[in-house]
C-alpha cells in the first residue's frame, strides 16, 4: 500500500509479507492508520477528518496478488476492472470536504464495489470486533459463519419462510382491522351500483335523447318549415297556378334536351338539369315525409326530459363533466370490480390464515433444523477453541456454547411463537435460537459468559482464540489483527505469537501490535515511525532488518534500544522465534 496525507502519515509505502506482517511503534505513531488505510480499500467509511491538516485530500492505493479465477478477480472484471500481471490495483481519495472517489483495476467504481471485494479478500479482527462478540446476537451470526453450509441451507430456508410469514401477517392485520372501513366502502358501492341499475343507461343514450328534446320541442316551427319547402319545390296543391322549382327546372331541361345534339357543351349542361331535377324531387319526397311523420307530442317530450333527467343525476355523482353515461359505465365497471375484491375478503382472510399457519409450522421444523445443526458445530467450535486455549497458555480452561430458547407462557398470543418439538417458542429472523459462549477458566469452575467468566488478559486470549479458530474457517487468503493480544504478556504472549505464525503458514496475516513476544515471530518486522521537524509532522514505514529489529524488540521490551539486557533479551525472542522452541 502506498498511504499520503492520512492523519500522521505524510507518504509511506508499506509493503506486507505473504507470511507474517507485525506493524510497531510508539504509541500515536500511526499504526493505527495503517489499519485505517487498510480499511479505506475495503469500502470504510470517509471521515474527512482523516485527511492531514493542511491537504487537499488523502490517498491510499494498494496493489493486491489475485488469482484470475478467485471471486475477487470475477467481481472485479464485472465492475469493468483488468488485472495488471496478476494483481489487482484498488485507490481511494478522500478530499478535505468529505467526497470520496474509488477505482479498482484502473475504472472508477462506486465505493460499494469495494466492500464486495472485501469479502473476499481480508478478514478484520479488531478489539472492536471483540466487543462484539460480547453480545449474545453477535455469537450466533459467528457460530453460523463457523458451522458453514450446515446452518446456511435450512437458514435461507427460514429466513424466505419468516419474510413471507411477515408478509402475509400484515396483509391479514390490514384485512381485519379495517373490516368496518371495507364494509363501509362495499355499502358505498352497492348503493350507487344499484342506483345506476335501476336507470339502465345505455352508452351514448344521453346524447341521443338530447337530440330527440330539441326536435320534440320545435316541432311546430319544424314541420312548418318543412311544408313550405315542400311547396316551393313541389308545389302547393291548393294552388294550381303556383309556380314551383321542380316545374321550372323541368322546362329548362326540356328547352336544352331539343337542341343538345348541335353543342357537347350545352348537352352536358342539359344533363346536370336532368340530375338536379332527380335530386329536387326527391328531396321534396323527403320534405313530405318528414312533416307527415314530425309528432308534436308533449308527452313523448315529457318522458324524454324525465329521462334525461335520471342521467344527468348518474353523470353529476359518478361521471365525469363532459363524458355523459360513457363515464356513469365506465365507474360502474370499476366499482363492480372492487366490490367482488371487497366481497372476497372473508375467503382471503381464510387463505391468509391458512397460509400463516402452515408457514408458523414449517419454520417450526426449519428452527429445529437450525438448532440441531448449530448444537453439532457447537461442539466442535468449542472444543477447537479449548484446544487454542491451550496453546494460549490456558491448559485448564473449556469453553462450551449455551444454545437456548425462551419459551413462552400459557397466556401469550400464539402469533408471537413457533413449535419447536411441542413447546411454544419466541422466535426471529435467525431462528428460534439464543447463543451464548461460555467459559470455565479451570476444572469445578461453573461454566459462566465469557465476559464474566475471564479476566482481562485471560479475555483477550479467549477473544483470539476465536478469532484465530473463525479465521480457519473463512475462506479468505489475508487476515488483519488489530492489537487483538491487548491485556496479554509474558509466556501468554509468547503463545500468541507462535500461533499466529502458524496461521501464517497458509494465509496472509498482518497484525498492529505493541508486545515484543508477538512481534518476534514476524516474517516481516515494519516499524511506523514518527519525527518532528517543528512545523510538520511526518511518518514512515520502514522494513527492520537485523540490527534495526534487534533494536525496536529492545525498545518494545525495556523502553531502551541499547539495553544490553533488552538486546539480549530481543535475540532470544528472534531465535524461539526462528527455531520454533
């Protein structure tokens, strides 16, 4: 990794072993930002205040040795990222002003991309993570990470289970407890439904009576109209010797008919006369008929207006203004559709409740399925933490893992329970469930909480102990120690630090640490160092070697680098370390 302008660090490079990496100094040195560094390219949160005072911004890249195949590289690619010979170049900028920038293989990404690749490529175990297994929830997420598939399959089982069950419950809790609302609303709706049945509007009804009341009500000035039309064209039979169109349009075509064969022209003006005659004596046929067949009748007008009427009262409450009885339809249609869905409640609420209760009895058998297989890892869980214990200079202590459930009293409501094998239990989204580490710190000691069941030192070790037992099992190939060995000394950490180099052996581990013990077994020594020129403070990283390493595990021992019994001391440390004894 290369660190600028973060908290103390200037610009440092820092450059891990494949084996075991121990990163020292003085306190308020920066190891801490190493870790914090370290965190920014798996997806931390950007705390602008992170960034040294009087920058612009903090930068942190890393370079990270991938195989093409592994999950990392695949998630990568598909964020459009390349690998560069085999590694995996990931940057994070953080400005002053708080806005943070990512980039994996060379594309910027979303800074989320770079928590998914996290999961796949470092392991964080902190003090912080310490405290959380403190409590109770946080060891049964731990002991379902450890037991693997066995508790993953029946627990994505469960949890589809337990979302549905939610589901479903607050649909049936909506249905019942707004009963009286949807009753009020069904009423609602078969009143008007049944309002606009008994009128039986049709579509375009309205506007079809509104034509036939204009006619009935003009229907004098109508017919009056129509006869002296009549007249006009056809003549008026109480007047012979009137003299009418249709008699006048004849002549003229008799006139051109006799000469039409001496001009084309005016013979086809003599046939347009023939048409126009056609056309004036139908049309009066049609005059003669229409004030034959014109009603005045004021009771066919009165039965209309009634009619009209009754659909204007459907249009005013359940139309629309401007769209008549097509709109009076078109709600009627609607309102018959939600009145059988309202209608259809009482079976839904029977399906809902058939449905919750056959979802309460299979979680039931899911939770089960869970407690069996999380007993089963139980206990191999504890016994390889005892058996880490042990190298942890803890010989006599044993841990065990509590798995409870709260079973509820007669007078509870049944909602709040599953059965598990004939008793009614509280239950989760996890299961039914409750986990608890326990430690008995030598033989006859009751079996008590781990955090009331340990001193301090003796919990840091219990505390790495299932770290180091949790990072055999996750399938990822570096792990990062954050002074996890806080509380721990003398022979103690001794042990610490012989079992994480064991670990090293098939992972990456890096650990921030302050214990000498710890750092001796180091493949690479890295020591986070700060000096002050009076104006600005800068910190590098630098690789110990030889002499220099000799010197900080003297530091680290006494306070005192030319120590002639922390020297001694320090050589010692670096040869158990190297032989192993």
């Amino acid at each position: 990794m290369r660190i600028r302008s973060l908290g103390v660090i200037d610009d440092a490079v820092v450059e891990l072993s494949p084996g075991f990496t121990a990163v020292t100094g003085e306190t308020g040195a920066g190891k801490t930002m190493v870790v914090t560094s370290l965190g920014l390219l798996l997806g931390g949160r950007a705390d602008p205040a992170l960034v040294r005072i009087g920058a612009k911004s903090a930068v942190v890249e890393g370079r990270i040795a991938l195989a093409s195949s592994s999950p990392a590289a695949l998630r990568a690619e598909e964020a459009g990222a390349e690998l560069d010979d085999g590694a995996l170049l990931i940057s994070r900028t953080v400005s002053a002003e708080g806005r943070s920038r990512a980039h994996v293989g060379g594309r910027s990404v979303p800074v989320g991309i770079l928590g998914e690749l996290a999961d796949d490529l470092v392991a964080v175990h902190g003090q912080t993570d310490q405290q959380g297994l403190l409590r109770p929830a946080r060891q049964r997420q731990a002991l379902d990470r450890y037991a693997g598939d066995a508790v993953a399959g029946p627990l994505a089982k469960y949890t589809a289970a337990h979302r549905r069950l939610r589901t479903v419950a607050t649909e049936l809790d909506e249905l019942t407890t707004r009963a009286r609302e949807r009753a009020q609303e069904a009423d609602l709706l078969r009143f008007g439904l049944d309002e606009i049945a008994a009128v039986e509007p049709l579509p375009g009804e309205d506007v079809e009576l509104a034509a036939e009341a204009e006619r009935l009500g003009h229907a004098e000035a109508l017919a009056s109209a129509a006869t002296v039309a009549h007249a006009a064209l056809a003549g008026n039979p109480e007047d012979p010797e009137g003299i009418d169109a249709t008699t006048l349009v004849a002549g003229a075509h008799r006139g051109l008919e006799a000469v039409r064969g001496h001009d084309q022209e005016l013979a086809a003006l003599a046939d347009r006369l023939g048409e126009l005659g056609i056309l004036m004596a139908d049309v009066a046929t049609e005059l003669a008929g229409y004030a034959d067949g014109l009603d005045a009748d004021p009771l066919r007008l009165a039965a209309v207006e009634e009619r009209r009427a009754a659909l204007n009262h459907l249009v005013r409450k359940y139309g629309e203004y401007g769209k008549g009885t097509a709109a009076v339809l078109a709600w009627a249609e609607q309102s018959a559709a939600r009145l059988a869905e309202l209608d259809g409640d009482d079976d839904r609420i029977a399906e809902l409740a058939a449905e919750r209760d056959g979802l309460r009895a299979e979680l039931g058998e899911l939770a089960q399925q869970l407690t069996d297989a999380r007993t089963a890892s139980a206990e191999h869980f504890a016994a390889a933490v005892t058996t880490e214990l042990g190298e942890l200079a803890m010989p006599h202590a044993r841990v065990s893992v509590a798995i409870r459930q709260t079973e509820l009293p007669e007078d509870a409501d049944a909602a709040d329970g599953i059965e598990v094998n004939g008793r009614s239990v509280a239950y989760g989204p996890a299961g039914a469930d409750e986990v608890e580490i326990l430690m008995a710190p030598h033989p006859g000691a009751p079996p008590r909480p781990i955090a009331k069941g340990a001193s301090g030192g003796e919990l840091s070790r219990v505390m790495l102990a299932v770290e180091v037992v949790f990072a055999g099992s996750d399938p990822v190939p570096t792990y990062l120690f954050d002074e996890v060995d806080a509380g721990v000394g003398g022979k103690a950490a001794v042990e610490v630090g012989r079992r994480l180099a064991r670990l090293a052996k098939s992972a990456q581990v890096v650990v921030v640490t302050h214990l000498p013990q710890v750092a001796a077994f180091a493949d690479r020594q890295l020591l986070v160092e700060k000096t002050n020129d009076g104006s600005v403070t800068r910190s590098g990283v630098t690789v110990l070697e030889g002499e220099d390493r000799i010197r900080e595990l003297s530091r680290m021992l006494a306070g005192q680098e030319d120590s002639e019994t922390a020297r001694a001391h320090a050589e010692e440390l670096l040869e158990t370390a190297r032989t192993g004894t």
